[in-house]
C-alpha cells in the first residue's frame, strides 16, 4: 500500500511528498516517538513482492547503516510495513540538482568544498569495500545551516550499494541501475564494477558543477550511453565561464595526474577520489 499525505506509515507520520522515481516515492516525516523529521523513501510494491529482493534490501540497508562518516546521510530505520519495504534517513532539505537547476554552475572555491566532501564520503565508503554505483546531483544533499555556517554536502541513497568481493547478487542484479548522464562505461556494458566507477561519476557531477550541464548531453538516452563509451571527455574551457582557470581542462584531476572520467581503464584509473585539483597548470 502506497502511503498517504496525513496518515502514518511504520510508526512515521506522513506529511509531505519530497519526491517520486521510478523505484521509489520518498516523503517528509516525523518519527513521533523521538520527534525528528526524516526522509523516508517507500519502494515500488512490485519490488517488495520479489522474497529474493527484500532479502537483499535488507542486508543492503545494514550494510549502509554501519557506515559511519560525516559525509554519508544517516540511515535511522529500515524494513517492511504494510507490504511495502521503505528505508528511513536523516532529512536534508537541499540537493545538488536543484541548486544546479535554480542558481547555474558553481563558483569554482563552493564546487571544491563541495566536491571535496563527496570524495571524502566516497573515499570511507571504498574503505569499507562498498560502491555506491549512482553518484549524481540528485544524491549529493546540501545543508546551508550547517554550524558555522559552513555548506554541508552529504551522500545520500545507498540503496543501490555493492560490497566489493561479495558473490551474493546486489540489490541492482538484473536491473539496470545508475543515472546514464553520470554512468561509468564498466556499469554500461554491466562489467565489474568497483570504487572507480563511482570515481567516473564524480567527475561528470564536478563537469557539471562547473559547465551547468552533464560531460555528455544528446538528444537520446542511447546517443548518452554511447558517449560516455566511445567518447573523450570534453573539455571544460569550451564549456565553462570565463571565471574558470587556467589548466581547468585537466581537472578533476587526482594524485596520479589521470583525470577522475579516464576510470574506465583500470590502468590509469585513480585509487583515491582525492584530492581534486582545478587550478593544475596555472
């Protein structure tokens, strides 16, 4: 059953439509025993009839909760109630999509801070031999009251993560997951996947920070796919402001001097999704 506006659904009073996907509808609302608002993101029923998915959801959702870091949205909650699986998260009003969508590209400095944040996130959740596999705007929450008065970027939705080395099938098996406007090649043409695909989809969200589009906009979703597979990466001068600088076209960049979009080729693909570089070469 499909939760209403105004009713309660797995002890959470519902009050507020904050978005709706293909997999899943996500609300505002409260937990009223403790009196926090959440995120809580209710999955399609279709996929809560599948036994063989609700049990990887649930070891999925334990594997996100133990992940502990001040860059990753915290899990609160997470099961089946009313015949639907639904996950609960700390609510953060903003994303990056729409700060994107409403405001244009960032300034070079707020994209560093808040880039630097994701990778750091993605850095721990690698750490622990997790991939995340959808990393784009719409995942990457913004909090502008953070203490101090500093921006706060949190990565969110790990719904879709893998532990790496593991043969028991993902949450994702036999479903084709990702973004494509973000999606790594190795994802595309369903490879295996590890921590540098995640590292490719950083780069075409920091492409986007900057540029205000995707490193690939086309007209249909498989001119997108083909691409990020047979493309090169294009180059931010020809995209970007006037205010970008110097060497830009070389970043994101990471320690070992490989562009963040070359993590297609595990020869040249950095270990680290830090740091980043923009300014390399001015």
């Amino acid at each position: 059953m499909v939760p209403r506006i105004g009713t309660h659904f797995a002890g959470y009073r519902i009050d507020a439509l904050l978005g709706r996907g293909g997999m899943a509808v996500v609300y505002g609302a409260e937990n009223p025993r403790l009196g926090i608002r959440v995120a809580l993101k209710v999955l399609a029923p279709e996929l809560s009839d599948d036994e063989a998915f609700r049990e990887r959801f649930v070891r999925e959702s334990r594997l996100a909760a133990a992940l502990n870091h001040p860059g990753i949205i915290t899990i609160y909650d997470a099961g089946e109630a009313d015949g639907s699986l639904f996950i609960a998260m700390r609510y953060v009003a903003g994303d990056l999509r729409e700060t994107l969508r409403r405001d244009g590209p960032l300034q070079v400095g707020r994209a560093l801070a808040v880039l630097g944040q994701v990778a750091d996130a993605l850095d721990a959740a690698h750490g622990e031999r997790l991939v995340h596999r959808d990393v784009k705007p719409g995942n990457i929450l913004l909090d502008v009251g953070a203490a101090g008065g500093l921006e706060r970027a949190y990565l969110a939705d790990f719904g879709l993560t893998k532990l790496l080395g593991s043969s028991i099938p993902s949450i994702a098996s036999n479903r084709f997951v990702g973004t494509i406007d973000y999606m790594a090649p190795e994802q595309i043409e369903n490879r295996t996947v590890d921590g540098r695909a995640d590292l490719y989809s950083l780069g075409c969200v920091a492409f986007e920070c900057l540029a205000g589009s995707p490193p690939f906009p086309r007209e249909t979703e498989a001119a997108v796919l083909w691409a990020h597979m047979k493309e090169p990466p294009p180059h931010l001068s020809e995209r970007g402001g006037s205010e970008l600088p110097r060497g830009v076209d070389d970043a994101p960049s990471v320690p070992h001097g490989q562009p963040v979009l070359h993590a297609y080729e595990p020869s040249v693909a950095p270990a680290k999704a830090r740091p980043f570089d923009f300014t390399r070469g001015a």
